[in-house]
C-alpha cells in the first residue's frame, strides 16, 4: 500500500511538470525550428543522466537482448512522441493538443487491455470517460473548439497520444526486467542521437549551421530548453518508468489530465489569470475521474485477492 501511495505522488509530480510543458515548448519553438529543438532538449538530458550514471547515482547493466527490448520503447518515446507533439504544436493551436491529448487515458485503456490483458471494472472505465470530459468541457467552455483547417497538427497530436499510449503499456510490460535508470538512460541516448543527426543532417544540407546555434542568444530559449530537457524529458521519463512499476498502465495515464488543472492553477498564481466556474467544475470533474479510477482499481484488485484466498481455502 505505501508503494502505490509513493507512486501516486510520484504521478501528481509527473502531471505538475506536464503542466507547463505546453508553455516552454511554445517558447523553444517561437526562437528556434522544433527539430533543434528536440536536439537541444535531449542534449541536456543525455549529459545530465550520462553524468548520474558515470558517478554511479544510476546503475545500468545492458545486453543484446536489452537492446532488442529497449529500441522499440526508445522510438515511441521520446522519438516518436516529441516528434509528433513539436511539430504538431507547431502546425495547430495550443489549445487543439489539450483537446486532443484528453484522450490519451483512453487509448491507453484500450491498448492495455488488449496487449496486457489488465482488467478495469466499469466504475474505473466511467471515471477515466470522466476525467476526459473534464478536460474537454474546460476547453469548450472557454470558447475553444478543434480547428480542423489545423488538420495536420491535429493528426500530428493525434498520433503523439498514441505514441503515448504504446509507450505506457510497453514499459509496464518491460518494468519487471529493468529498472526506471536503465529504461530512461537508454531512452534519453536514443533521443540525443537520433534528434542531433537529423538536425545536424538538415542544416548541413541548408548551409545554415550558424542557424543551429543562434538561439543560445536568448535567455528565453536558455530557460525553456533547460526546463524541457532536465524536468520535461529526463524527470519525467525516471518518474513514469518508476510509477509504472508499481501501477497499472490505465492508472498512470489518467494522471495526464490533471496537467490541465495544473495549468490553470499556474495561469491564476503567475500570470495572474482569472479563473473561470467553468474551470473549476472541469476541474473537479477531472480531479474525481483520476480519484475514481484509481480507488476502484484498488478496490477491484482487493476483490480479486479476497477472492483468491476464498478459493485457495475451499481447496
């Protein structure tokens, strides 16, 4: 029980870190192209966790099967899944991912129940259904519709809630065989590397390289960078890798929406933002479908045990 509460805190630190994401991005990409982007971010998380693991604060041990069971992982995310979203953000209103990216729980639902067979009861499946309507009202309520003459960030964004989605039920799989370091420095590696040549590849082809560099004259852009790769990717993937060892992959995900009350709470104490009725009852609403989720998982995974020494008794 104290390893499901610790992970539950883990969870609402995750979605908190989240929660401003969508900013920081939006300010990397107003100074520099998403692809450099991507390149820089993972830069400073590649040398941050390569520092822990030389120090020994992160212990990893590989093998050729490793690497077959850690690639497929690495190219969903941060591959895939930051690809999409920064160039998804980047063709689409920021508005239009937080709609779309609501659904993430539910595809996660969907993908777990198939590949890992987990078993949500019907209170636990109308919660996740509720958090989604959290966020979706807050965003309607406020005026905010999909653009779809956005088309293609939308299917950009689309297809990052997929990668999402895989990503979670993949390393709930893969989270009994390796620890979170060992998933998270082979992941970070595998963005660095991927997001560095292609941008180096593609500016070498412009002749602009001088480009690569000039945002660095931007405090703004120093920041953003510094936020996305140390707390948006490195944190973030040592948290999920963590939390997903100890619940189930449709429990992680529908934390994520509370990264949108998280921002709201942010808008109000920085920037001073008013807060709407609305986005307090969408609030809510989400804050009740993460409760609800959660507490009817325990409660069914409490059944089944009770269940099973009843049996175990019998015979």
């Amino acid at each position: 029980m104290k390893s499901r509460t610790f992970a539950y805190m883990l969870a609402l630190f995750h979605s908190s870190i989240v929660g401003l994401s969508f900013l920081f991005t939006k300010m990397a990409i107003a100074e520099s192209n998403p692809l450099d982007t991507l390149a820089f971010r993972f830069t400073v998380s590649f040398v941050i966790i390569l520092f822990l693991v030389a120090v020994k604060v992160i212990k990893v041990n590989y093998s050729w099967e490793s690497v077959k069971n850690l690639v497929p992982l690495s190219l969903l995310f941060p591959t895939l899944f930051f690809a999409f979203q920064t160039f998804g953000l980047k063709y689409s209103q920021s508005t239009d991912a937080g709609i779309l990216s609501a659904v993430t729980p539910i595809l996660t639902l969907m993908i777990a129940g198939y590949f890992l067979k987990e078993k949500t009861s019907l209170y636990q499946k109308l919660s996740i259904v509720l958090s989604v309507v959290g966020v979706i009202f807050i965003f309607v309520m406020k005026g905010s519709t999909i653009n779809f003459s956005d088309m293609l960030g939308m299917v950009l964004i689309l297809l990052s809630c997929i990668a999402t989605a895989c990503y979670t039920t993949m390393t709930r799989s893969l989270a009994k065989d390796y620890t979170p370091g060992e998933m998270s420095f082979f992941m970070m590696g595998t963005g660095f590397v991927i997001f560095n040549v292609a941008a180096l590849v593609t500016h070498l082809k412009q002749g602009s390289m001088a480009e690569f560099f000039t945002p660095w004259s931007s405090m703004e852009f120093i920041s953003s960078i510094l936020y996305l790769g140390i707390l948006a990717s490195l944190v973030t993937s040592l948290l999920s890798n963590t939390i997903l060892s100890k619940i189930k992959a449709s429990q992680m995900s529908v934390f994520a929406n509370l990264s949108t009350v998280v921002t709201i709470a942010a808008g109000a104490l920085i920037l001073n933002e008013k807060i709407t009725i609305y986005d307090i009852l969408g609030s809510i609403l989400i804050i009740l479908g993460v409760i609800g989720t959660n507490y009817f998982g325990v409660k069914k995974e409490h059944s089944i045990k009770v269940n099973l020494e009843y049996n175990e008794g019998k015979m």
